[in-house]
C-alpha cells in the first residue's frame, strides 16, 4: 500500500519544522488571502472568528462524500467550525456563521484522527481547514506518534493562500477544493470578496502541482490527487462554463470533477432574488454539456 505522505516528513524530523511555519502565520493572521492580520497566538480573533484553538462542530465516519472517500467504511470527516469565506447559502449555516462546536486543544483533536482509524474510515477528511490548518498540523505530529498512516483530505471552499498551500507540500495527500465562482462580483456578493476567481486559480494550480490528479487504487479509494468540487447554482452565479474550461485547460482533462446538483437556498440566500431557489434540470444539462465540450474527462454527475 502507498504511504501517506506526511510520514516521511516525519522520519526525517521535519514535520515539527511545518507546524512552527504554520504557527507563524497566525501572527498578524495571512493564513487566507483575506490577510485580516489580527494576533491570534494573543487571544484575537479575525473575520474567520477563529483564535488560537481549533474549534470542532462534530466528526465521524461520512458516507455523504464522492464515492473515492467514502468506499466501504467512510471517511472519516472532522467539520471545523466557522469559514474564512462566510457564504451567504451556506447549506452548513450553523456551523460556519454561528460558529457551533467545541474547542479543543492539539492533543484531543489527535484522539479524535486516532478514533476515526480505529472506526475502520478509509481517510481522514478535514472540512473548512484553511482557518486552522496550524492547529492541524500541531495534532498531525501527535497523531503521528500514535500511529495514524490514513491519508488527509483537506477539504476547503478554494479561496485559499499559496503561502499556506506550500506550507502543506508532502503532508496533504488528497486536496479537495470548492471552485465556487468565476464572476467576482458574484463573490462579492455572496461572500464579500472581489478576487475569488484569482486567487482559486492559483491555489488550485498549487495543489495540482504538488499531487497530480487523483490516484483510485484497486479497490476503488483514493490515495493521493487533486478532486474538485463544483456546484451548479441559479442564474449561473457560479459561472459553471468558465471553471470548467478552466479546469480541463489549465490544471488537466484528467481532474476528478464533482458537479454538484444540491443547491438549496439556505441562510441569507433567500434575501437575494438571484439565489432563493433550486437550480432547474436545464440549468444542470448545460453544466454537464459544458463539461463534456471542455473535454474533461472524469466527472462526477
């Protein structure tokens, strides 16, 4: 079976060296192009809301994830409460605008990746990491020592810094990115962000470059590689053509894409015309049409 890439970070004693990099960041925080700056390490909290402890909503084996993550026994998901991004429909509102869950320190997020082993899960998959991916990496090393060898998936809404990307170089082994949109006044819009589409193209490009497109093993999980989400939404706020040309022209034909037909408004979506409703079936067809005319080659629909 192929290793996971974060032990051999390990073995060579320079895993401690990535937390260290990580923690720093939190100082005057840039850990998200957002570049808030608030003093985390001290006690402040910025537009995430995060501080200096990670904050966990819930955890457990999760069958609701791409067919690749979840196999037979599941993956093993950690939901980290709020987001750097904030969006208005968010479908997890709770979690990501109110900020429910518990905080806990390194040592006890470490049991919890030990317990999701133990549990048989064939991952262990962290949901909207980007706000505590120092927290992250200070329990890895914990749970490293314990035994864990699972691949991490590190599942975020793809507005996200290539400083911090580099950071995760050879301890992420499975990048799981939202593309949410293409149109930046859309993202502003709907998250407050005017550079949403240059700053995904770029981490996304960073992610491909350090592990490729996604690798299934025989038995039909994945191990290592770069799957993308994409969800359809109304009016065509996501700018499903223009991401999917994207993807298939500028990170490869062979990206796993998961173009999503779930959207509900949730939230403050019901507030803006442009979001309060289900997607139609023509709307979807034409996402699936423009995927097959982008000439990607693995998608999930």
């Amino acid at each position: 079976m192929q290793e996971v890439s974060y032990l051999k970070l390990h073995r060579e004693g320079r895993l401690a060296g990535r937390v260290d990099a990580a923690l720093d960041l939190m100082k005057g925080c840039r850990l998200c192009p957002r570049r808030c700056g608030c003093d985390r390490p001290n006690g402040e909290t910025g537009f995430c809301r995060g501080g200096r402890l990670v904050k966990v909503a819930s955890f457990g084996p999760h069958f609701g994830e791409e067919p690749p993550l979840v196999g037979l026994r599941g993956s093993g998901t950690i939901f980290l409460s709020s987001c750097n991004l904030l969006c208005s429909f968010c479908q997890n509102y709770g979690i990501s605008h109110g900020a429910e869950g518990v905080e806990v320190v390194p040592g006890r997020l470490a049991q919890i990746m030990i317990d999701l082993k133990q549990r048989g899960c064939h991952n262990i998959n962290f949901v909207t990491p980007t706000h505590y991916m120092p927290q992250i990496l200070e329990a890895l090393v914990i749970a490293v020592q314990a035994g864990l060898d699972m691949p991490l998936v590190y599942n975020c809404g793809g507005y996200e810094s290539v400083e911090a990307l580099k950071i995760l170089e050879g301890i992420v082994d499975i990048y799981m990115p939202d593309f949410k949109f293409w149109d930046n006044h859309c993202a502003e819009r709907a998250c407050g962000i005017d550079d949403y589409r240059e700053r995904a193209r770029e981490a996304l490009r960073e992610m491909h470059r350090q592990v490729g497109d996604l690798e299934i093993n025989a038995d039909g999980i994945a191990r290592r590689g770069l799957l993308v989400r994409h969800l359809v939404m109304p009016n065509n706020v996501a700018g499903s053509r223009d991401v999917l040309k994207f993807l298939a022209d500028e990170i490869s034909r062979r990206t796993y894409v998961n173009i999503m037909d779930q959207y509900r408004p949730c939230g403050q979506a019901y507030n803006d015309p442009l979001l309060n409703r289900r997607i139609t079936a023509d709307e979807y067809r034409a996402a699936i049409r423009w995927a097959r005319e982008a000439g990607l080659e693995r998608f999930q629909a």
